[in-house]
C-alpha cells in the first residue's frame, strides 16, 4: 500500500484531526469546562482569604503554597494511580471530590472548617484531573495529530480561562466587590467571592455528564481506534479495599519510579529543565494571585481586572493553533527559549513609571483598552495600558514556550507511564507557587500595600529579574540539560 501523503499548507496541517477519536473531543471539552471552574476559583482564592476571613496579604499567599504543596505531592501520586485503575475512573473521582470541596467553600462560614474540608480537599480533586488529562491527549491522538492535539489543548485552556476572567468580572459587577447575594431557599447568604465559588461548582457539576461519554478501553493508535478491555487488578476485593490497595500500590510505583529516575543523568536534565521553567510560571501565579490585589488597590474595587487579564487568552487562542502548526517541526527546547525571551522581557513595561504612559493611555490606544474593550468611562488610568502591552507580549511568548513545555515531559514517556511522566511537567507550577508565596506576599505587603504610599513598579521589576532567569539559564546551560526529542533534530 502506498505510504500517504501528508496534508500540505495551513490548513492541511490541521487536517490530521480528521477522524480523531471521540474520546480526544471529549478530553478537550472536559479540559475546557474543568479550567473554567479552576480559573474562576483560583482568582478568588486569595481574595477570599482576605476579605471573608481576614488573612494578611503574606498569609493568604503562604495558605496558597500549603495548598498548592499538597495538590502537588497528589499529582505526583496521581500518575501511577491513573496508569493503574484507568483515565475514566480517575476523572470521575476527581470531579466528585471537587464538587463537594467547592460546595463546602461556598457555604461554610467557619475559616478551618473552609479550609480542612473544602480548600484542601479541592486539592485532591485538582490534581486527580491533572495528569490524566495530558495523558488523555496522548492516549486519544496518533502521532501524526499529537502535536496539533496539544496546541489545541492549550488552545482550549485559555478559552476556558476567557471566559472565567468575564465571569469573574461579571458577577463583581452585578454584586459590588463586597456585596452579598441572598439564597432564601437555603436560607443563607453568601459573599461576592463566595458567589464566584457557586459558579465554579455549577461548572464541577456539568463535567459529570460529559465525562459519561468516554469509553472503557478505548486507545487510538496509527491504524485507529483499539477498545482494550479493562484489566481489573484486584477483582476479588470490595470498592474500599480495591481503593486502598491501589492508592498502596500507587505510592509505591511512584517512590519505584523516582527511585529509579535518580539513577539516570537524562532526569537531571529534565529537572533543570523544568526548574528554569518556573521561573516563567511565576508570571502567571503573579498574575492569579497578585494582580487582582495590585488591580483593585490601584485602579479601584471593581476594576475589570479579569477582562483586562483576558487579553491575554484571546491571543492564545487566536495564534497558538498557528504557532503550532507552523513550528512543530522544531524542538520544544528550541521554542521553549525563543518563547522564554519574549515572556521575561513583558514584565518589564509594568516596572516603568506611569507618567511614561499618560499620552498613550489618553490616546486612541487607551481609548480603544479602556472605553471600547473594558467598558470604562472618563480617564484611562496608565496601568490599564501598560498592562495591555505587558499581556500582548507575554501572549506571544505564552503561544511559543508553553504548549511545548506539556509536549517536552510527555514526548520522552515510555508506554504505559504517559501519566507518570506528564505529572512532572507541573513541578514548574509548584516551584512558582513558592516564589509567588514566599516572596511575592512580601512585595505585595511592602511596594502595593492596601492602605500607605504604593510603589508598585518596584515590584514588577523584582518580578521582571526573577523571570529573566528563565532564558538565560536555558541558553547558559543548554548543552547541559537539553534532552533528545524523538523525531526532531537538536
């Protein structure tokens, strides 16, 4: 039989989706509503933790690395429990634990009672759902399609995120930034932040009947799609004891597995890899967990902070498929460093000093950002401009660096430890969420302080330096850490 010609031209590139398993459309749409309820949450988090139960900027940032410690230590123990019971059964679990998490956030007025029972928890179900579904996208696409299946993911991910940051502002607006909204048919109340929670968990709710639809079994391969029948490892034991037995085995599997990555150089690389990494990711923890408090201490409560950061995922989805296609012929680490040097300098034009921008924000520019894109009457504050520019850049960094990061950990899996290997991929998210509550709580409280003189520039550029280190280590020490991609060239 004659070898197939490849599809030619942009479209053509995308063309290899036709006939794509059922299951990746799925995964993509469980992607697309599992961040928006994520996005919604996170943004809130730290606001929350502030305004309903009174935590400082530093420990509502230092609550968030507990958090993101023990959604992380998960996520690591997630891989081999997924490669064990199976995507399906993992998905479930997780979307049921976050359901009840979320539940307890919205309601529960009592703070340890919050946070024993729904943040922490939620952590759980978070990172049920992590590496399962960059294995997902592995497991549902071919090799012709992996790398346009994973641009599409990411894709997908930020329009999740779009319209999150809407929603966010929408509900802000309607209820005031520290309104509350009466529920008489339960006979409470709840707060604005508290109200964003209830959304994110209407979202959780949803994905139940859209999980539904994956199949047992199912894998796609070169020739097609392959239903395997699932291999039950404990068939003679009860729910619990299969459960307990499997989580048992998971640890287990998991220290084997890193016991035995500690034996190989290659890992070392790839954690050096993914340590620089994090150094980018701290720009999107900045973003998540400081930017709503640097947005409403100097632009006002109820600033669009969430359509403003939005910009950011209209980019993406509009020119990630394109960079995708267009680039998936070079290495990941290659597009890695040219999407690193863009993502790092970004910062820097929010460490400017306002006054710089006061022309452009009076202009046709901070006219179009402020009046016609936010909504905003009279003046436009320097700021909103500034961050226009900042997330336009980071975007088209963003579109070049990350999608690759999820293709680089998954690329080098062996068979049957796709998940495994995709949970390291989040050590970078880990590493940022330490910055981010170690020292970021601590610029927040001294250079934007919520009531005092604000020097919020200082702390953009700190931010700036420390995502700088990004780029230079990767190039510094590229001979040293970069890892052989399969199918490319170095």
């Amino acid at each position: 039989m004659a070898e197939a010609t490849p599809a030619r031209g942009f479209l053509g590139r995308f063309s290899v989706l036709k006939g794509a398993s059922r299951e990746l459309w799925i995964t993509f749409g469980v992607k697309f509503l599992g961040v928006t309820a994520y996005k919604l949450m996170n943004v809130t988090l730290v606001l929350w933790l502030s305004s309903d139960f009174g935590f400082s900027d530093q420990s509502a940032l230092h609550l968030v690395v507990a958090w993101s410690l023990s959604m992380t230590v998960v996520t690591l123990l997630v891989g081999s429990l997924t490669d064990a019971i199976g995507l399906r059964k993992t998905f479930f679990l997780g979307v049921w634990i976050c359901v009840i998490a979320r539940a307890v956030m919205a309601f529960a007025t009592g703070k340890w009672l919050a946070l024993a029972c729904g943040l922490f928890p939620l952590a759980v179900g978070e990172a049920l759902g992590t590496p399962v579904l960059l294995a997902a996208v592995r497991k549902y696409s071919n090799t012709q399609q992996r790398s346009i299946a994973f641009s599409l993911f990411y894709t997908i991910m930020n329009l999740g995120f779009l319209v999150a940051g809407y929603v966010f502002d929408f509900v802000r607006k309607g209820m005031g930034e520290y309104g509350k909204l009466d529920l008489p048919l339960i006979g409470t109340s709840v707060t604005t932040y508290r109200a964003l929670f209830l959304v994110s968990l209407a979202i959780e709710i949803s994905m139940l009947a859209v999980v539904y639809f994956i199949r047992r079994g199912a894998e796609m391969t070169d020739e097609g799609v392959r239903i395997i029948p699932e291999q039950i490892k404990y068939p003679d034991a009860n729910l619990w004891t299969s459960f307990r037995l499997t989580v048992r085995d998971s640890v287990r599997d998991t220290i084997k597995l890193f016991a035995g990555l500690l034996q190989q150089s290659g890992f070392y690389r790839l954690l050096a890899f993914l340590m620089l990494i994090a150094f980018l990711k701290l720009i999107f923890m900045q973003i998540d967990y400081v930017f709503p408090k640097f947005g409403i201490r100097e632009l006002g409560p109820g600033a669009p902070v969430g359509r403003l950061l939005a910009l950011n995922n209209w980019l993406i989805i509009l020119i990630v498929p394109f960079v995708g296609a267009f680039t998936q012929r070079f290495p990941a680490y290659r597009m890695v460093i040219v999407g690193g040097i863009i993502s790092a300098a970004s910062v820097f034009f929010m460490a400017l000093p306002t006054f710089w921008f006061q022309s452009l924000a009076a202009g046709a520019f901070g006219r179009w950002i402020g009046h016609s894109y936010l909504g905003l009457q009279g003046a436009v504050h320097p700021y909103y401009v500034m961050t226009a520019i900042f997330v336009i850049f980071l975007s088209i960094g963003e579109a070049f660096y990350s999608p690759r990061v999820y293709e680089y950990a998954a690329a080098i899996a062996p068979k049957g430890q796709e998940a495994s290997y995709s949970a390291l991929s989040y050590i970078p998210f880990l590493l940022a969420k330490l910055l981010v509550g170690t020292v970021s709580g601590e610029l927040l409280a001294k250079y934007c302080p919520e009531v005092g003189v604000r020097h919020s520039g200082t702390m953009w550029l700190i931010v700036a330096l420390m995502a700088t280190v990004a780029p230079v280590g990767l190039i510094a020490l590229r001979r040293f850490i970069q890892v052989p991609e399969v199918g490319r060239d170095a």
